[in-house]
C-alpha cells in the first residue's frame, strides 16, 4: 500500500485528483490509502480520510511500501525515519495550495541529498510514480552540531552588536 498524505494545513486538490486519475490509467501497482486534509477534491478510485491521528499516521507510515506527499518537513523527515521511499510534490502559492513557495527549497534540497523524489509538475508524476517503486532514500544523518555552531554565531552577533 502507497501512503498519499497532504497534510492538514491547507488543501492539496492538485495531488490527488491526480493520484486519482492515475488509478484509473493504471499507473499503480498496488492500493492507495489517503490523509488528504482540507482539499475539496473527493476520490473515486481509492480509500481515503480528511483526517487521522498520531498513532493510526504513524501505524500508515511504517505499514506503507511508499510514500506520496506534499513537501512538508514532518512528512519527509519521518518517512525518512521509517526508511520509506517517498516521493513529494511541492504546494505551489500560484495554485493557492500555500502562501509562499517554501516547499519548492525544501524539495529541491532534499532531491540533491538524495533522501526524496520530487514532481514539479503534473506531468512529471506518472514516472516519478514508477521510479518510487525501486527508489531507496539515502540515510539522513543527523547533523545537530551545524545547528549548535549557527545558532552560537547568531548570539555571538546579537552580543557584540550590543
């Protein structure tokens, strides 16, 4: 089973109409099981909930073959704590998906790490679709001693500043 989450936030309509109609054209080999939120957009080929807890997101997340998601930071960083390939869509702010293009950075960055496979389009998602299948995210390192170091330098300019 796939895992097509959006979030709470705002709607996401854009992904799944299109994982939707995808179904339809046979682009999946296995079921879709949803989290789609706000969005108005209601399926017709798989199962789906507005909104799930904690405990049955997580229980989604570790039982999935894969990953299908808005460009959220929760999102990517606990698939990529479950290990799950995962395969993200940026929210774009022309759409009214998001009030800025963040998720755009976030995708982009995470792509050159090789941690996550990102659509930036509709039209790129029936192969990235395909690619998610064999795609295995590299590890993500913990890297807590860059944020000490620029939070340290952050202080030390709000000090002398003074």
């Amino acid at each position: 089973m796939i895992f097509l989450t959006v979030g709470t936030q705002f709607p996401f309509d854009r992904l799944v109409k299109c994982v939707d109609e995808f179904i339809s054209r046979n682009v999946f080999e296995e079921g879709i099981f949803a989290q789609i939120g706000h969005s108005t957009y209601r399926p017709h080929n798989f199962k789906f909930i507005k909104y799930i807890g904690k405990k049955q997101f997580d229980n989604l997340m570790q039982s999935a073959s894969g990953v299908i998601s808005h460009a959220g930071m929760g999102t990517i960083t606990m698939a990529l704590e479950c290990e799950k390939p995962i395969l993200v869509m940026p929210r774009l702010k022309k759409y009214g998906e998001v009030v800025n293009d963040h998720q755009v950075m976030i995708a982009k960055r995470f792509e050159e790490l090789g941690h996550v496979l990102a659509a930036y389009s509709v039209e790129e998602l029936p192969e990235k679709i395909k690619q998610l299948r064999t795609f295995m995210p590299k590890t993500r390192e913990s890297q807590v001693h860059f944020v000490v170091q620029r939070v340290s330098e952050f202080l030390n300019e709000l000090t002398i500043g003074k």
